[in-house]
C-alpha cells in the first residue's frame, strides 16, 4: 500500500507492560503497509504514555496522541480517528486478541464495503480461550443491542474494525458514546445512513488482563446503547461551514479548527462540520478565519444532527464522505 494509504489507530489504558509485546509487530505491520500508526493513551496511570512515546520516536508516520483524564474506549477511538490523515482507518486493541495476519482480509472487505467489522461468529471464524462467562455476556449484549437498534449484525464488539476514511470521521464526528458501547452508536449511525458493511471473520484469542468487566460493564454497555437512541430523538446543531477560493483551502480550515473537525475537499473549496451548540461560538470561528485568510470566501450554516441521518440530509452527507 501507498504511503497515507492506512491508519491504524490503537486506543490503550494502563498498556505499558502490554505495549512492549505489542508495539513491536505493529510497528513492523506499519512499516511493511506504509501506514501511520497512532497510539491514544486514554489518561492512563501507569507509563503508557512513556513506553509508547519511547517505541514510537523516530518512526515516520507514527503518532501518540493523550488525553488528559481516563475518558473510555470510545473516546479515545474517536481522538484517534480525528488524528488520522489515511484513506482507510482500522481500530484494533492493543492486547492484539485478533491476529494482525487478518487484517489484509479486513482491508479487502473496503473494495466493496464502506466499514468491514471483524467477527468471531461468522463462518470461518476461531476463538480460543474466551470464558464461558465472557461469551454470554458478548452474546446477550449483541442480542439486545440488536433488538434496540435494528441491527443485523452477529458480533458488534469485536476490536477489529475498518472503515473508508470518510465515513470514520463522519461517524465518529456525530458518535456521543464514551464506553464500550460505542461501536453499538456508530454501526447504528451507519445502518441509518445506508453505509456498506461487512463482517469479516477473524481468528480471536482471550488475552489475559482484559479490560472489559463481565458484571457490571453489560449494565453500562446496555444503558449507553438506550440512551444514545434517546439522543439522537433529540435535536443536536451542528455548523457547517463552506470555504471557497485560495490555495489549500483544505489545508487552511484544517490548521485553523480543531484535529476532531471534519474537513474534507467541496467543489471549488473545503466543507467542515462542527459540533454548535451557540450561534456566537459558530460567529467567532467565521470571524477568525476571516480575519486570517481575507481572501478566504466562509459561511456557517447551522444544521440539526438528525437531518444528516434523514434522506433530505442525502447531499450534505455524500460529500462530506466522497
């Protein structure tokens, strides 16, 4: 693959022994793709951070982003795909559970898809070592989620997943979810835009220490996958902003707005979609930029979140995911 073609994006909390043993296959995997590897440390206590930083200096294209406070899986996902610049982004955990020699097969699924999920229950899948108690709860959560949601999708939760590059940052963009459940809120964002996915399978095993507590983690995973129904019944503005004329007129919104800022190419410009809440806070954005760029042509327009989801919402959609 190209150079910028792949972003892999590893969220980690209290990783520092396991990076050591998963950091070197990766970085191997990044170089043989030419891909950028981004490690999120999810305000970790431990050396994170520092065990990251130390595997990732002087390797081109690599990026440890950190966030301040311990903020969730989703979270942290979501601050690395607002820091991927690839065509294609893959999320995986950092205990490498699935094999990283699934990942072509995961890519392959994107010739065809606009998100390919890992699955350990499709045909051709392995798992080896998952309790008994971990396996119920998987299969109870993804039956429940189903239900709530109306999705058809067998496993939800596998930590394998990629996703054209515009379509992770539309996504991710409007994703409100923190916890585990978050890949529940972006599948049922995609299945309500229409987005291709496929499932893909792929060879599992349980790595000790995991993160995912099997009492009371379902509890909360269930109540987001409830509430995140209940948000999206109601109405959250979004600011669209079109910017015409001047050279790198993408390059320009993207140095000038926040990493998590969707700005993708728009006709003879660049379009970029902001989380607004305040008609002021869209005004100053518009001001600044007009007071740095004087030739730069920009317009906010404010929008409702649910009309990105709704067949009116068709045009601005396609073209911030072209």
């Amino acid at each position: 693959m190209q150079p910028s073609a792949l972003s892999v994006v590893v969220p980690a909390y209290n990783e520092a022994r396991r990076l050591g043993d998963s950091l070197p296959p990766l970085l191997d995997m990044a170089r043989d793709a030419g891909a950028e590897l981004i490690v999120v440390d999810d305000g970790s206590d431990d050396d994170t951070s520092q065990v990251a930083a130390a595997y990732l200096a002087g390797v081109p294209g690599s990026k440890l982003v950190r966030l301040a406070l311990n903020s969730g899986k989703g979270a942290a996902v979501r601050a690395g795909v607002a820091h991927a610049r690839g065509r294609s982004i893959v999320f995986m955990d950092a205990d490498l559970a699935t094999e990283l020699s699934d990942l072509p097969t995961l890519l392959e699924a994107l010739e065809t898809a606009d998100i390919a999920i890992g699955s350990r229950v499709v045909s051709g899948a392995t798992v080896d070592g998952a309790s008994s108690a971990r396996a119920h709860m998987g299969r109870t959560f993804n039956r429940v989620a189903r239900k709530v949601t109306g999705l058809e999708l067998r496993d939800t939760q596998c930590g394998f997943k990629a996703f054209r590059a515009p379509v992770a940052q539309l996504l991710f963009h409007l994703g409100v979810v923190d916890g585990f459940a978050f890949d529940v809120e972006i599948l049922a964002l995609a299945r309500r835009m229409g987005y291709r996915v496929a499932e893909v399978p792929v060879h599992w095993h349980a790595v000790p220490g995991s993160r995912v507590d099997v009492v009371r983690d379902p509890a909360r995973m269930l109540r987001d996958v409830v509430l995140t129904q209940a948000r999206w019944r109601r109405t959250r503005i979004l600011a669209v902003l079109r910017a015409l004329e001047g050279d790198g007129v993408v390059e320009v919104l993207r140095a000038n707005l926040r990493a998590s800022d969707n700005v993708v190419p728009w006709t003879d410009g660049a379009l970029a979609l902001l989380p607004c809440s305040e008609i002021r806070v869209t005004s100053s954005i518009v001001d600044r930029l007009r007071r740095r760029q004087p030739k730069l042509q920009v317009t906010a327009t404010a929008v409702p979140a649910t009309a990105l989801l709704e067949p009116e919402g068709d045009e601005l959609r396609q073209a911030l995911t072209a």
